[in-house]
C-alpha cells in the first residue's frame, strides 16, 4: 500500500476493475490511518517490497539506479522500519495496559 508516487497512484486507478476508491494515500501508515478513521480494525504484518520502492522512486525504467536514487530508496526503507517499531511499540503498550502487566520489566506479573 506504499510509498506510493503520484505515478504509482495513477497505474493503480488506471488497473483497478469493479472497486472504485480514492487512493488518498502515499505510505503505509497512512493508508492504515485512514482505515482507522473508517472504523476498520486491521492485524496486518506488512514488508516493504524492494520493487514498489524502486518503482516509486526510479519508476518503471529499466536501468540501474543512480547513487543518489539508491539513497532516496534507502531513506524511504529506514523510514518504514523506523515507523513500524513505532508502531510495534505503541501496539505493545497497549497490550500491556489492557491485559494490566509492567511491560518495563519486560510484561512480568
């Protein structure tokens, strides 16, 4: 569901078939904000594909990258990893809350 270009946008409205959305979204994060929003309750595990990063920032060119294209695709994984530990973090400690341990001490009674 991301990084998504304004090209890579633009391929998947053009293949999509009977179900029409907007895409108002460019990251995974924010596609799964705006689920939330919705009221849709997700439990996804997600990876970010080597293809969709390459194809968002050197699209659809069959040549090799640049050096400064390998760093944008670099920056845009350390992005991603960098938020889902967020993430993994702030699901955890929600986790603990709810279930009433110390998750500090690594979740003992």
């Amino acid at each position: 569901m991301g990084p998504l270009s304004p090209a890579l946008k633009a391929l998947a409205v053009k293949q999509r078939s009977d179900i029409k959305f907007d895409i108002d979204w460019t990251t995974l994060g924010e596609y799964l904000e705006l689920l939330e929003r919705r009221g849709v309750s997700t439990n996804v595990a997600s990876f970010v594909g080597a293809a969709t990063v390459r194809a968002h920032v050197v699209g659809f060119n069959n040549r090799k990258a640049s050096r400064q294209e390998l760093a944008a695709m670099q920056d845009l994984v350390r992005a991603r990893v960098r938020w889902a530990w967020l993430v993994a973090d702030r699901c955890a400690g929600e986790f603990c809350r709810y279930a009433g341990v110390d998750c500090a001490d690594g979740g003992g009674a």
